[in-house]
C-alpha cells in the first residue's frame, strides 16, 4: 500500500471513529462521601468514571472534619454521591463552601430506615438488599448524566447485581444453621442493626448509632454483664473505631474477641475488605465463624 493510500485510509478511519471520540468524554468526576459508596459507584460506573472518596479506607465519616481540599475535589465533580439518613452531618456546610451546584444524588433513597428513637439509623449499606438499591439509584444518577453510557453501566450494574444476590443466598444458609438463641454479637457501636434485621441476630453495643459521643460506665457494665451471665460470646472491634473499649468490655467479661468487623468504612486497598463485597463476606465469616464456635463450647 503506498503511504498516500494508507494515509487516505487512516484518515476514513478517523473520520469513521470521529462520532465515537466525541462521545468518548472524559470520565464523570464522582465525589463520594465515603468509601463502600465509591466502591459501588466503581462498580457500575467502570471507567466512565473516575471516583473518590471523602472519608477513606478505616476512617470514620460520623466524626469526619472537611479540609479546603476536600472542598476543592467537590468544586471540580460532576456528581456528588452520599448515603442520606443523617450519616454526613458534615455535607451541607461541605457543599456551601465549595460552590458546587451539580447534582447530589442520596444512595439510600427509597430504604425505609430502621429507627432508634427518633433518629434514622444511617448503616443501611449493611443490608445486601439495601445495597441492590443503593446500585439501582447509582445506575439512575450515572444514566442521567451520561446517557451514552448506558449500556455499560447497565451492563455492569446486573453483574454486580447477581453478585450481591448470590452473597446473600449464601449468608441466609449459613446463618440458618445456628440457632437463633445464639445469634447474639457484641460490637463497639451500632452500625449493625440492618445486618441484624436481615439475618436474625442481635447486636449489642456501647455506643449508639454514632462514635461521636462516649459510651457510659453502664452501658459498659451492662455488657459486661451479658457476656457473664447470659453467655454473649461473639464480641468485635471494628475498622474505624479505637479497640480499647470493646477489647475492655471482652477482658472483663473473661471471653476472647472474636476479630475485627468492618462498619463504615473498606480497608485499605490490597487488604481483607477493600470492596463492599469483600467486606460484607468477612463480616458474616466472622460472625458465624465465632457464633458457631460459641455453640460448641
Ligand atoms: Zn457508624
């Protein structure tokens, strides 16, 4: 082929790849608020997107104070994503002082939250059927903006999708087989109560739904108290959350901590629970692995 024909051919070639280039923009800035969400919005978004996370790996987004270059990730995103339900107290004032006026898309709309008094409590995430909603309205957010991605982020949506429901199939199996009068946990504070609601077990702990207030002496005792008498065996510290009270609560009751749980927030990337999935899988292994032993004593 002479150079003039090969080049008359690249050039058709170009032409022909024009409509495609031009749709081809540059991946959508997505702001989470925190990491489990940037892991979904990874997800389904692929890289149509590029995300990041506000409050990161092992960090804790109830206590969560924004930096000016946090403020400046939001001024330049195209979309911000946050999980709703009281857990960003921080958000509003965030938002105000970067200027943004893009969209804010809520994770958990259309979850009717499980109360404690008069407070919604924020740890839907920790319901596999929460997250299928949390990715339907990610998937919603993301056509909105980038209607010539659909297909994609359809694509990856129902994978995903089948993913979270054949985590969940699993789970429902192993939680079965331990009795329900054994399905009690101990846990620094309460971020599993959805995981609770959809597996059957109770969890118990010295903080409420919040880390940002300090857990009294009788909470402490009262636990300390369920471990002795009531035989509560399964007690864990969390990712994001100082061990010394938990670690306390299981030296006075005389049993052994159980491991770590990962709450609000993946581990850092490379570890055991750097994506939701892995997350949610270590938690319920942990769980069930400690509840089952506790039967055999
Ligand atoms: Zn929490």
């Amino acid at each position: 082929m002479s150079f003039s024909r090969r080049h008359l051919l690249l050039s058709l070639l170009m032409l022909a790849a024009l409509p495609a280039l031009a749709q081809k923009a540059r991946p959508l800035r997505v702001v989470a608020s925190f990491s489990i969400l940037a892991d979904l919005l990874r997800n389904v978004g692929g890289d149509a997107v590029d995300v990041s996370a506000l409050v990161g790996p092992d960090a804790d987004a109830h206590v969560f104070e924004p930096s000016p270059t946090d403020a400046k990730r939001l001024a330049d995103a195209d979309l911000v994503v946050m999980n709703g339900l009281g857990f960003e107290g921080w958000m509003d004032r965030l938002v105000r002082s970067s200027g943004y006026r893009g969209p804010i898309m809520i994770a958990s709309t259309g979850i009717t939250p499980r109360r404690i008094g008069n407070e919604p409590d924020p740890h839907a995430w920790q319901d596999l059927a929460h997250a299928r909603l949390y990715v339907l309205n990610i998937l919603d957010a993301l056509i909105n903006i980038r209607p010539f991605d659909t297909a994609g982020f359809k694509q990856r949506a129902t994978q995903y999708l089948a993913r979270l429901t054949d985590l969940d199939a699993e789970l429902r199996k192993v939680f079965a087989g331990i009795p329900k009068a054994q399905r009690r946990v101990i846990t620094s504070h309460d971020a599993f109560g959805y995981f609770g609601d959809a597996y059957g077990i109770e969890f118990l702990s010295p903080q409420g739904m919040s880390t940002d207030s300090e857990a009294s002496a009788s909470a402490v005792a009262r636990l300390v108290d369920q471990i002795r008498r009531e035989g509560v065996r399964a007690v864990f510290v969390e990712n994001i959350t100082d061990p010394r009270l938990v670690e306390r609560i299981a030296r006075e009751g005389g049993v052994t901590l159980g491991g770590k749980l990962y709450s609000d927030a993946l581990s850092k990337p490379g570890t055991e629970a750097d994506t939701y999935l892995k997350l949610f899988a270590h938690n319920a292994k942990t769980i069930a692995g400690s509840l089952m032993t506790a039967r055999i004593r």
